[in-house]
C-alpha cells in the first residue's frame, strides 16, 4: 500500500487540483467524526447529543459539510464527462451519445456501488443469521436499523451522477442561470410547502436543492467562482434571516421529533448553507494549495482518497462495535453529555476509529475498480439502460437507508415518500441497478480511465 500511495503521490499531474482531494477526504472526515460524536448510546437505545444540549446546535454551521462533498462531486463529474466528450467515437450520432453516457455512468457509480453492495451483502447476510438465531433486541437491534442510514448519501450522490450530462449541457448553455433555476425551483417549493401547505411536495427538494450545490461544482470547474467572499456572506446571511425570520430550524443536521428539518428534505435554508459553506472553502484555497505541495502531505491526502468512502460506510458498524464490547465488558456508559461522558469521549473515538481501520484493511480491496474492456463503439441502447439501472439503486439504497435490515424476516417495511419498501426489495433493486449499470457501460467503445477529478 505505502509504496503504490508513493508512486501515485509522485505521478501526480502538475494540473491536478489537489484542493479538490482534500476536501473530498475532510468533509467525508468530518461527517464521520460528527456522527461518532453525536451519538448519544445508552443501553435502551440511540439519542442525539444535540438534541440534548440544543446550545451545540450552531456548531453544525460549521460541520454540516455535505454540501461541500456534493460541490466537489460536481466539480470531479464536469471533468470526467467532458474527457469523455473528447473521447466519443465521431460523428456524435445518438448511439454514440448514448456510449458515452452509459460509460460516465459506469465509471463513476463503480467506486461508489462495488464498496456500497459488499457492505450491503455482509451485513444483511449478517442480520439474517442474528435474527435466525433469535437475537435482534437491544443494542443489537437499534445497530441493524442504524446502520445503513449513512446509505441515504450515496443515493442523492447517484442521482447527481445520473444527472450530470443533461445538467452540463445547461450549465454550458446558460452558466449561472441553470444554477439560479435550479435554486429558484427550491424556492418554489418550500413556498408550496411552507405557504400553501401542499403536501409531498418538499420531497422534491431533494433533486433541486443538492442538484443546486452540485451545479456550484460546474462553475468552480470553468472558473466563474470569483468572489468566494461574497458568496460565503450572501449565504449566511441569507440562512441567517431564514432561521431567524422562517420556519427553518437553527441546526443543520436533523433531530429527533421535530416537524421541519432542513435535512430530511432538504431546505431552502440548507441550501443558502451550502452558499457559505462553498465560499468559505474557496477562500482557504490558495494556502491549501501550498501546503499539499508539500510531499508528505499530498501522500496522507492520496493514501485517505483511496479508502474514504469504504471508511464512510463502514464508521458506524465500528462505533456500535465500541459500544457493543463495553457493554459486554460491563464497562459503564456514563448518562450522555455529563461529565463522564465527555471525558470518555477520546477514548470511544480512539477505538472507533482504530475498529474503522481493522475494517477497511479488510474491504478497501472493493473500492478499486475494475477496468472495463473495449467492446463495439455506439451500443445501442447502452443510455436508457444506464439510467434505469442507476434510478433503480438510487431508490434501493434510499430505501435501504430508511428501513435497515432490523425486523428483516418480519416484513419491515418503510415509506420512501409514499411507497412502503422492504429490506430484501431494497438490496434487490439495488443489485439489479448496478448490474445493469455495468452491463450497459461494457462494449461501449469508450475508455474512462481513472475518473478525472
């Protein structure tokens, strides 16, 4: 591992935007190290710290960083599909367009599903023998329905890949006013929401206000982020007034019990969070920059890129582990946000993230892709099936994400907006979205290389 790290660090292209690897390592980082810090575990089940000391709730100002992954997203997936661009077989007829879309799609969603489906297989297969053998209550039990909640991520990360040519052509076309139709339909719709009460309309924020941040990603991409300043104040003070004078909560990640959250879906007050956020990561660019120039830095950044994501789904399965082995070594969980439990604090995340460790050393192999051999340029047909496979994991891993594998043999099910889904449906739909996905990215003609970034 350490040398092929040394040898990737040292062939790095001087046009490289190391920045862009950065933050995709340190918003995923800090996602992880806020969920581990969050979690409020008690015998009898899981609460959330914020919820119980609402004076941390500002804090999520500053470590509510998806937004900052989804921009980054943007950014990677604008260069990857314009090199492929470059590379489709001419004349660009519609099966070649086709080639190449199916192939994005194939080389994008590769990293993000091989390590998401061994995840998947391993713990419903583990799930199946607990509840097999009687057990799934306690600890056990709120571990089977948690852990998958993190997938809810990937899923709107598909929904930007499958996007990302449609949205590129306006963002050629239009710059900054597809990114303005975009946040004025999210306008649109928590007016509808907030104003007229229309009802499931909200769920449509999910596409429009992280297709927004995604859209930002674009820009960076040509350029036409100038004024990172004003972009950071124009959003706080924008998700300021909004919290302060609308029915927007104060905290950035959702909580337990309440009826708006600016997450779950998402809200015109995330989205003007998403603005500050953006800018403010802009600002601190330049001395990023020099300091990645730096050798041993720019290796620990290479290093963490190639297990970020088997790591992101892997942090909760080690958390309860910790948790799991205290309770079985009768060691006391102290009354979350007391005294004891913040001086436990290190030690929970120390062994949290050394558990993380163990587990990528053992799955970081799948987030390698494999590459995909040259078949007939222009496959007909390769586009439609590309999209429907990718719509099919997108609603399995959602659906995965809210009903978990607890209560697996007993027909759990739970609304993804308005339709009930089952654990098996969901690891099925998923499965049969990704094979679809590669089969229709496969004989396309079109060579993606390492994604361009």
């Amino acid at each position: 591992m350490g040398s092929s790290v040394r040898e990737l660090a040292g062939a790095t292209p001087a046009t490289r935007d190391r920045y862009v690897d950065l933050l995709r390592v340190a918003s995923l980082g800090a996602v992880v190290l806020g969920h581990w810090l969050m979690a409020a575990v008690t015998p009898d089940g899981v609460g959330n710290l914020l919820a119980l000391v609402p004076a941390l709730q500002p804090l999520t100002w500053l470590l509510q960083v998806m937004p900052v992954f989804f921009f980054v997203g943007g950014f990677s997936h604008a260069l990857s599909c314009c090199s492929l661009l470059r590379k489709r077989p001419e004349p660009a007829s519609g099966a070649a367009a086709d080639s190449v879309y199916s192939a994005f799609l194939r080389a994008r969603l590769q990293r993000l599903l091989r390590p998401t489906m061994v995840f998947v297989l391993v713990w419903g297969a583990a799930a199946l023998l607990v509840q097999l053998l009687g057990g799934g209550g306690g600890l056990t039990g709120v571990t089977l329905r948690m852990v998958t909640q993190p997938l809810w991520f990937i899923g709107i990360y598909l929904a930007m890949v499958a996007f990302t040519p449609p949205l590129l052509k306006l963002h050629e076309r239009y710059g900054w006013g597809a990114f303005a139709g975009l946040a004025g339909a999210a306008v649109a719709v928590d007016v509808l929401r907030f104003a007229a009460g229309v009802p499931y309309v909200e769920f449509l924020n999910f596409a429009f206000v992280w297709l927004a941040v995604h859209q930002l990603g674009f820009l960076r991409a040509d350029g036409r982020i100038r004024r990172p300043a004003l972009l950071a104040g124009a959003g706080l003070v924008t998700a300021g007034a909004l919290v302060a004078f609308g029915p927007y909560p104060l905290s950035m990640v959702g909580m337990p019990g309440e009826k708006v959250s600016n997450m779950a879906p998402p809200t015109l007050a995330l989205l003007a969070h998403g603005l500050w956020l953006v800018g403010a990561v802009e600002l601190l660019r330049a001395p990023a920059a020099r300091l990645l120039e730096r050798p041993r830095v720019w290796r620990t950044v290479v290093a963490a890129n190639g297990v970020a994501m088997t790591a992101f789904l892997w942090h909760l399965t080690a958390m309860f582990g910790v948790y799991g082995a205290m309770l079985a070594l009768d060691v006391e969980l102290p009354a979350p946000a007391s005294a004891a439990w913040w001086a436990q604090v290190p030690l929970r995340i120390a062994f949290a993230a050394a558990l993380t460790a163990g587990l990528v050393a053992a799955f970081r192999a799948f987030e390698r892709p494999a590459s995909a051999p040259p078949g007939a340029a222009g496959a007909t047909g390769a586009g439609p099936l590309a999209a429907l496979g990718a719509t099919l994991c997108l609603l399995g891993v959602l659906g995965l994400s809210m009903v978990g594998f607890g209560g697996l043999l007993d027909g759990r099910t739970a609304l993804l907006i308005a339709i009930p889904v089952s654990a098996p449906a969901a690891v099925a739909m998923t499965l049969g979205g990704w094979l679809l996905v590669e089969r229709a990215g496969r004989g396309t003609g079109v060579r993606a290389g390492r994604p361009a970034r």
